[in-house]
C-alpha cells in the first residue's frame, strides 16, 4: 500500500491480538524511527522505555485507567522526558555534532552560546512544556512508521504518569512519562476494526494561499 492507503488502514486499536508478537526486525524499525525524529535544536529530549513484559504491563492496566490493550499488546512504548532539564543537554549535544560532523568551533560556538541563553532563561515549567511537545512530534512519527510497516497501535494520554513512573522506577533517570502506545496487530473481534474512517474533507481543514 502506498502511504495514504497505510494511513487510511491506520486506526487507534481497542483490542489487540494478544497471541501475535511484533518481530525483533519491527521492534528495531520502531526504535530507529524514533531516533531519527525531528526535535526541536536537534537536541531529542524525550526518551522511550520499550516494555515487554506481561506482569509490568498487567501492572500498568490499573493505573491506565482499565484500558485492556496495555495488557493485550504485544510491546508498550512510553513516551518520557526529563523531570529537570538544564544546558547541560546542549554540551553533550554540541559535542556529539563535533564529533560526528567535527564542525570547526568559530562555527558552533555562536549557535550554542545562543540555545545555551535560549535554555537558561526558561523555567521548569517551561522546559517542560517544551519538551512534552516535543514528544507529541515522535508520537506522530511513530504512528506513521507504524501504519506503513502494518503494525497496529493505540495513542494514549490516558494514564496516571505518576504511578507508571514508580512502577517504571524512571525517577532513576529523572524521567517522567508522558505518552504511551501499545503497539501490536489488532484483534479480529475488535469493533473498530471495519469502521470507516470519519475525518473532514479536507477542504474544510486546509487553507490554500
């Protein structure tokens, strides 16, 4: 199928097949996909935990407000970002791009001097903002990947991010989740399954200048 036609096969799943498993190659291409997200700077401040264990995802049902498919899919993508965010990320990133480009510094230095102030102003607060948008870009990226490689998968904000951070024990790498996404093949009982697809037309959702 071309792209259109993925993402037109592409639904947020109610019930996933809980006997198919993604491949180790499918789980690989999801997390490369995410890697090469765009970020904001190019400085990818959201992290993602990769579950496959049934007893953590049983856990985590409770805490997702009863909903089935994180128990019933095959992996959990969580979606995370940094509890406290400080320019330290610009120097590790900076340097990774002299080492990867080995980018003169008088041609660095006034980008970085510039994000380096962009940073320091913000509050946490702020930063948090920022870099929870910036994990609302990987989701859109990863649902894409995920509707042209046939993987089926569900966006969720519902959760309690504060429980699935005790049970993740992401305080360790001062990370907080913000999004998950079961991601599996769905159910043949499933309901949504052979709905149609409601979306406006999109003459009414496109302004042409």
């Amino acid at each position: 199928m071309n792209t259109i036609e993925s993402l037109q096969w592409r639904y947020a799943v109610k019930k996933f097949d809980e006997h198919k498993f993604l491949s180790e190659n499918q789980i690989n291409t999801l997390k490369e996909a995410f890697n090469l997200t765009a970020s904001v700077y190019g400085l990818q401040p959201v992290k993602m935990v990769v579950i496959n264990d049934k007893k953590i995802q049983n856990k985590l049902v409770e805490h997702s407000y009863s909903q089935q498919q994180i128990k019933q899919a095959s992996h959990v993508l969580i979606l995370c970002i940094p509890k406290k965010y400080n320019t330290e990320e610009v120097e590790k990133y900076f340097s990774l791009v002299k080492k990867i480009r080995n980018t003169p510094d008088e041609i660095l230095n006034p980008f970085k001097e510039h994000l380096t102030k962009t940073i320091s102003k913000k509050s946490q607060e702020e930063l948090y903002i920022w870099n929870k948008n910036q994990a609302y870009i990987a989701l859109g990226n990863l649902l894409t990947v995920c509707a042209i490689e046939k993987i089926d998968a569900c966006p969720m904000e519902g959760f309690i991010s504060k429980k699935y951070d005790e049970i993740l024990n992401l305080e360790k790498y001062n990370l907080t989740s913000v999004l998950t996404i079961p991601v599996g093949f769905r159910a043949n009982d499933d309901y949504m399954k052979d709905l149609k697809k409601v979306r406006k037309n999109t003459s009414d959702i496109i302004i042409e200048l």
